[in-house]
C-alpha cells in the first residue's frame, strides 16, 4: 500500500464580512458534496473554529458488509468484511497512510471529515443488527480526505484557505474568487404533508413499558428507546440547516452533503474528543423542558439537580464513560459533574470525563471501545444494544451515531448525531429518545421525546419563511 504525501498551500484572509453559512452557499454549487461544520462555542478561541470542505480526494466507506476505499492517485481497493475487527483496523490503516507538512497551526488543516452511523456498531460490540424494512440505505461508516478545507476563527474574524495534494499545486485563487463573489444563489423550502412516525404514542408508552420491565428484571438499570419522524419536503433542505442554527445553537452544527443523503444537525453533545492523547466523553442526561421564562427555568434548573429519578440517570452514564474510557486509558477521572446547561428548548445535566490513553491504544479502538455512546444506549451497554435491536422497529442508521472529524495524527472530535435530520429522497427523518429506568413515567418519556423534538419541528416551520 502506498503512503501519499499531501502538499500543503495556504492562504490567510480576513472574515469580517463572511459567514461560514456565505461561504458554504458559494461553494456548494461550484463543488457538489462538501461540508459545513461549525462550532457554537465561540467562548474561547480553543473551539471557535468552523470548517467548510469540498473536493474529497480519498475515502473510506463501510457499506454491505464491504470496505471500499479510494486513493488520491485514483488507485481503489474493495474487500469484505471477514471478522469484527476489520473495520478498527481499516480505518486506522486508512489513516496512516497519509503524510502531511508539519504546521504550527492549532486546529485541523486536514484530516477525515464524515460520520459513523450506529448501525456500525455491529463491528465494534459483539451484537446482530438486522436489517429492517425501513432501513435508509446509508453507509455504516463514510469519511473522506478533501482537497480543500476553509477554517474560519470566529474568535479574530480570520479565515484559512487550505489546498492540499500528491503534485504540489494549489486551486487557491478559485477558491479565494468564489469566495469574495457578492452573489451565491438560494431555494426555497417547503412541507410537503403532514409528519409520520414509526410509531404511535401508544406503541411507544407500551415500549417504554417493556424496558421498565427489562429495568425491575435487572437485565439493565437503563435503557434508551427513541421514536422516529418522517417529514416530507420539496426545495432546498439547506433552509432547515439555517433555521436549526438560529433557533439551537449548539457546540455541534454540521451539513455535510453525499449527494443522494444530507445528514443536517444542531447536536448539543460530544461522542468522543481525543486531543493530544487526552481522552474526552461528555455525557448528557437529564432533561427538563424549558419555559421560556428565564426566572422559571432557572427554578426548574434547580428542581433538575435534585430529581432522584434523572440524577440516577445521570450517575449511571457518568460511571458507563469511565468504564469505557478506562478500556484504553489510564488517570480517568469526573472532570466536571452535572453542570446544568441551557439550550433552546430543554436545560441539561453535563458532566466530562477524561483519561489520559495508554501508549499502545489506537483513536479507532478508542472510538469503538466507547461507542455508541451510553446516553443513546443504556447501561450495562451491551445488554441495552441487544434489547434495542430487538424492541426498535426500525434501524437507527444515524440517529445516535457519531459525525466530526480525525486528524491524521489521531485527534479526534466528533458530536452524537442527536438533533438531527438525514435527508434522503425528499424525506427528513428525525429522531429522538428517552432514558428508562425503573421509576420512569410513560406519559412524561413520551413527552420527553417531544421536548427533545421541539428545536427541530420549530426549525422546520421557519425553514419555509426564510
């Protein structure tokens, strides 16, 4: 197998009159299938960066049990899938093969940019995911390395042009020229009929039921069930991207086009974070539904950090990501513990935890080792995963899977795909679950899902006003 060493040109410009939002409606067009991925958190300048990427050069997909990859030489290799741990060392190999000019700079210039849906998770965990009826028909697993890459630092209004190759030559100036145009061309959206679901409100309380059974039974002490949506839609789903990062801003926001599916999301949750070989979960449980009256959610607030059934949750992910994070780490420790954050349409429990990795410890066994995550999940982990498979009627696809970025030297940033819509033959399908335990309610998991909901049925309203 070859190695391709990348050339690397850049160019510096001032972004004090682009968005990252701009920038990708001028690019989109002139290169199909690119990507938009932007950070909320402009707090500090560590993660105030958005990254927009076109012209994939090599890829790694996972798909009908088959790894397929392509090279930036145009070299392809094809091989199926014989035993769990192929697709671990695929894409680590995958990764390895490229080399690239050292930089001084802080954040990626290049790398991998896709997702892994949690369907894959069948290659990470010792547990069967049939394919059911109402499968979307995605890869398992999909990340490519672009040619370009814009980074753009919210934190000084600077952007960074990246072009990167095997010949040492850039497209800089087009890129620099699509970019300054005035003009970019916009569609418009709309509804096409009312929203199903996979299930009815019934089905769903009748599941949740069924797991607070599985709960007294001790098989687990949590499990989470979810519900799916299916809007149809005529025009341009890029208006749904922009009314969901106007009305829930979230740390994660990302529109990454494959051509015939769209993955669009505002995800309030980290999957994993490795940086330097420090190791990062951030779990989210607990969930109250804001009032929109600041005063009232600041007492709800209170209420959430002293309700026994979610902080039961809570505790339990906390310990489920040690637990992982201990497989290839060491030092793990509760860096933060139930944090109380507020987002656009419910408040949450946040806590991190971290651990430094052991020397002989690979990024994608990390990654498999930690995934699905266990606010999507349950715990112990691989009793839920089992439990899900059978209770759900659909396959979850993306919904709970992991979408971001890998640099080639094992960084790793990716967010949980909650919050988000996967668009697929003029259908938006959206999802969201629920955490049961043996005290939960039906009608209040039942309505947890709504809550959790709220943002991207609202983002589906203004998407056809704007």
């Amino acid at each position: 197998m070859n190695n391709y060493k990348l050339h690397t040109h850049y160019k510096q410009i001032l972004a004090d009159t682009i968005t990252p939002v701009s920038i990708y409606l001028k690019i989109r067009d002139k290169y199909p299938n690119s990507l938009l991925l932007e950070s909320n958190n402009y707090h500090s300048n560590e993660n105030s960066f958005s990254y927009i990427c076109c012209n994939p050069i090599a890829s790694i997909k996972i798909e009908n049990e088959t790894i397929s990859s392509t090279f930036p030489d145009g070299n392809t290799t094809s091989k199926s899938i014989q035993n769990q741990n192929d697709v671990v060392e695929a894409v680590q190999e995958f990764t390895s093969l490229f080399e690239t000019e050292k930089s001084d700079f802080k954040f990626i210039t290049n790398g991998l940019f896709g997702f892994t849906s949690y369907d894959a998770v069948r290659y990470f965990e010792k547990v069967n995911i049939e394919k059911k009826t109402s499968d979307l028909h995605i890869p398992d697993l999909y990340y490519a390395v672009y040619q370009n890459i814009i980074a753009i630092n919210h934190f000084k209004n600077e952007a960074y042009l990246f072009s990167h190759s095997l010949e040492n030559q850039n497209n800089l100036t087009e890129i620099e020229q699509l970019i300054q145009t005035k003009n970019f061309a916009s569609y418009s959206f709309t509804k096409e009929g009312d929203s199903t679901s996979n299930l009815s409100e019934d089905d769903f309380k009748t599941n949740v039921s069924l797991a607070k059974k599985h709960c007294q039974r001790g098989d687990v002490f949590q499990l989470v069930l979810s519900r799916r949506f299916t809007q149809g839609f005529k025009g341009d789903e890029f208006n749904v991207y922009r009314a969901l990062r106007s009305i829930n801003p979230s740390p994660y926001l990302f529109f990454f086009d494959y051509g015939n599916f769209k993955i669009i999301g505002s995800s309030p949750e980290a999957q994993l974070v490795i940086k330097d070989r420090k190791a990062e979960i951030h779990p989210i449980a607990g969930t109250f539904k804001r009032t929109g009256n600041d005063e009232n959610d600041t007492i709800l607030a209170k209420q959430l950090t002293e309700d026994p059934k979610e902080n039961s949750e809570h505790v339990m992910l906390v310990d489920l990501a040690r637990n992982d994070l201990s497989r290839n780490g060491h030092n793990v420790e509760v860096e933060k513990y139930r944090e109380v954050q507020f987002f656009s349409h419910v408040i949450h429990l946040v806590s991190k935890v971290s651990g430094k990795l052991h020397e002989n410890a690979t990024t994608m066994q990390v990654v498999a080792d930690t995934f699905p995550a266990g606010t999507l999940s349950g715990a112990p982990k691989h009793k839920a995963l089992q439990l899900i498979e059978k209770i759900e009627n659909t396959n979850r696809n993306f919904y709970g899977g992991a979408i971001g970025f890998m640099d080639f030297e094992g960084n790793f940033n990716h967010a949980i795909m909650i919050r988000t819509f996967l668009s697929k033959n003029h259908q938006l399908h959206y999802q969201a679950g629920a955490g049961i335990t043996v005290n939960s309610n039906e009608e209040s998991e039942t309505q947890e899902v709504y809550n959790k909901l709220g943002a991207l049925n609202k983002a589906l309203e203004l998407a056809e006003i704007i």
